[in-house]
C-alpha cells in the first residue's frame, strides 16, 4: 500500500532585532504559531542584529549566506520574515536566494483568506490582498509567479489562498477596477450596518463588543453566554466573521454582544483598512469587553497592542471591562491588572468560572448611564410600565391602593419620555 501525503511546507522565519530587549523573540514565536496555522512548518529561526532593517534586502549579506546554506541543510522551500517587505526587498531576496520569499502581512492574509465564511469576510479579505500584491506588481508578473510557486507543488502553499493566481496576474488596470469594484461592495455592506446601528438604538438595546488579542478566547465566551455556535479552534484567527447574539442578563434587560476579529503584532493596515466596518463594531458600541488570555506570558502587551489598536480606530471613551480569561490555566501567583479599564473580572469561558461577576460587572456599568427612579403608575398608565419593562431595568414593582410601586433604572431618554415636564 502506497501512502500519497502531500509534503508539509518548511520555512524558515527570519526576523530583525534592532534593540536590545525588544519584542523580536516573542514576535517571531508568534509568526511561528501564524505559520502553522497557515499550514506549514517551521525548520529553523534565524535573528539578526542589526541598527535598522538593511533598506534593500532586510537581512545583511553575511546573513543571507546564512540563510542559504540552512535553506538547503532543512530542504526548506522558502523563508517567512517578520516585517512587511517592501517590493523591492522581497525582490532581491527572491533573486538572492532563489527560493518562495513571504513576508508576516502575506501569511495573515492568507489565514484570513482560509477563515473567511462570510460573503462580507470574502470581499474584505480579497480587497488586502489585491491592495497588498498590486504594490507589488513592479511592471512584471515574474514576483507574483513566484509567490505561487515554490517548492508546495499544485496546491501552492501558504501566501497563495484566496483571490487566486489568475486574478493576481491581472495588469494594474483589471486590479484597480477590481479594488474599486470590492470598494463599493463593502461600502453598501458598511451603510447596512448602519442602517442596523440605527435600528437598535431605536430599539435602546445596549450593545457589548468583545474585543482582545487573537484567541484570547472571544469566541468561547460569546458561545457559553448565548449559546451561539461560533467556531472555537485553539487557533490565531480561528473566526473573522461578526457574530452578534442576545444575552439576557440576571435584572431581565437584553443586551446585544458583538464578537469582533482579534488583534495582533503588525496587523497589516490592509487589513484594519479592509476590515474597518467590522472592527468599528467597537466604535459604536455602549461598552467594551476586553478579553485577555491570562495564562499567556505575554499578555501585558498584547493588552498594550489591542488598546493601541482601540486607539487607532477612535475608541476611546468607552466604559471597559477586562476579562482575564483563561484562569483554568494560570499557573504563576501574580495577580494581572488593568489600570486603564473600569472594571477587571477573573474567569474561564470554558469552565464558566467567574461569569456571574462579569455579567454583574456589565449590569452596574450600565446603571452608571441610567436614572434611577421610584414611582407609583396609575392603573391606567400601563403602557409606561410595558416601556420600562422592555426598555428599562426593572427592580421591582408593587400593586398598592393608588397603582403599580416600581423602582427602575432607565435610559435618560426614556426618562424623559415618560417623565417629560421631570429632570434628570
């Protein structure tokens, strides 16, 4: 019996270090985990230190020799480098080399381009590659030839997922049509979720995005509140795609929770620009739940990068709860904090410890833009009561001689809707 397994794809990873104590270890471990999750294997990791990256091949000469002479002794088919290259880097290592050259934001694209279920994710996905590779179309198809070639065989191997080779070997006319194209799309796809944003501030349903690092465990937590069936894969960008569920909490008020792409070292701004509709979720929303993997020893700047990231698409008012994930598998005596969040609580999505807190965490925030009232409803005003019982929080209520006792929390408008000539 004869086995036909395709051969795993080797790579080599080549990274920069141009400090000494900066982040190139933990950088280049994640770009291992990003390389496997694309589907090859890594052979061996080289570092070079350096003032700054080499302008025209990013890793000097001697080191290229290096590089060369570990390609043949692990039969690797290519090298994967830490930083975005430019064209002409890549180029020349190509040249130098003679071998598959990917770089960190070509292995991310082509995880998202596998990860992608939706029609929306598909389009986002397939407009930063077509961005990202049409800088790369320097008057000549020979680059773009070799991306999809190498030593992987017909299947191509990581960095070829997603719009394909026949699309990418379009002159620049056909792609800039095509980006254009993808642009309107996703722009109808962005005032659709506007048109939805607006909807549910009709309906003054508070909304929750879940944001953090990639799998940090946004995903496990949207599935054990509400049930939700989103895929959970110990993966890095195991799910792109928004799922947004209803989740009742212990007073009886609903919530909508957002679940939102992870963030990670290096997002290519492609993708932020690709994906910006998506990831702005957070933007419009009442409150932000910042998932944080506790059991990582990194996880203090991965906080950093997601807060950074939060920065860069203008969130920065929102009230914040970091969910320190993972407890199941915190080991070390150190107590995480977050200084820059209004509430911290300590659970596992997976087990279900410490949910309770958090849902009595986003309750109290919440209350924080309420008005609190106590009141007596004439027996003919229940249709004020129907709106507090459905938009409100309702603490209790009371059948006396003169009506209904309630006591609520709620929404400054719809205070001032039920009691107009009152204020707040």
């Amino acid at each position: 019996m004869i086995e036909n397994k395709e051969k795993q794809e080797r790579v080599l990873l080549v990274g920069v270090r141009i400090s000494e104590g900066d982040d190139t270890e933990t950088s280049l471990s994640e770009l291992e985990e990003l390389v496997k999750t694309a589907g090859a294997e890594t052979a061996a990791v080289v570092i070079q230190n350096r003032e700054a990256v080499h302008p025209g091949t990013y890793i000097g000469k001697g080191k290229i020799e290096e590089v060369a002479e570990l390609l043949a002794l692990h039969d690797a088919d290519g090298i994967v480098c830490d930083d975005e290259l430019s064209p002409a880097q890549m180029k020349n290592l190509e040249d130098e080399l003679e071998c598959k050259v990917l770089d960190r934001t070509m292995v991310i694209l082509d995880i998202f381009a596998g990860h992608a279920r939706t029609s929306e994710g598909k389009l986002q996905v397939e407009l930063a590659q077509l961005k990202y590779r049409s800088t790369r179309l320097i008057g000549s198809h020979s680059a773009l030839s070799r991306i999809g070639g190498g030593a992987a065989g017909a299947s191509g191997g990581i960095g070829t997922r997603g719009p394909g080779e026949k699309k990418l070997e379009m002159d620049r006319r056909l792609i800039k049509a095509r980006i254009a194209q993808l642009s309107r799309e996703l722009e109808q796809v962005k005032k659709n979720r506007q048109v939805a944003r607006s909807m549910r501030e009709r309906n003054r349903m508070p909304v929750l995005a879940i944001v953090g690092y990639t799998n940090a465990g946004k995903s496990t937590l949207l599935n054990t509140l509400t049930d939700a069936g989103v895929l959970e894969e110990d993966k890095l960008f195991a799910t792109l795609d928004t799922t947004t569920r209803v989740l009742k909490l212990e007073s009886g008020e609903e919530v909508l929770l957002t679940d939102t792409v992870g963030f990670i070292r290096k997002l290519p701004h492609h993708l932020i620009d690709a994906f910006r509709s998506t990831l702005e979720e957070a933007k419009y929303a009442d409150m932000i739940l910042h998932v944080v993997d506790a059991s990582n020893p990194d996880a203090e700047a991965q906080m950093h990068i997601v807060y950074e990231t939060l920065a860069k698409l203008g969130v920065t008012d929102k009230p914040v709860i970091t969910v320190f994930n993972k407890q199941d598998l915190v080991t070390e005596q150190e107590t995480r904090k977050d200084l820059r969040a209004d509430r911290t609580v300590r659970i596992s999505a997976k087990h279900g410890q410490g949910l309770p807190e958090l849902l009595e965490a986003v309750s109290e925030l919440l209350r924080r833009d309420k008005v609190y009232t106590e009141h007596v409803f004439g027996y003919s005003e229940g249709n004020q009561l129907a709106l507090i019982r459905k938009y409100g929080e309702l603490l209790a209520e009371e059948y006396v001689e003169d009506g209904i006792a309630v006591r609520a929390y709620l929404p400054k408008d719809l205070y001032g809707q039920i009691f107009r000539n009152t204020p707040v």
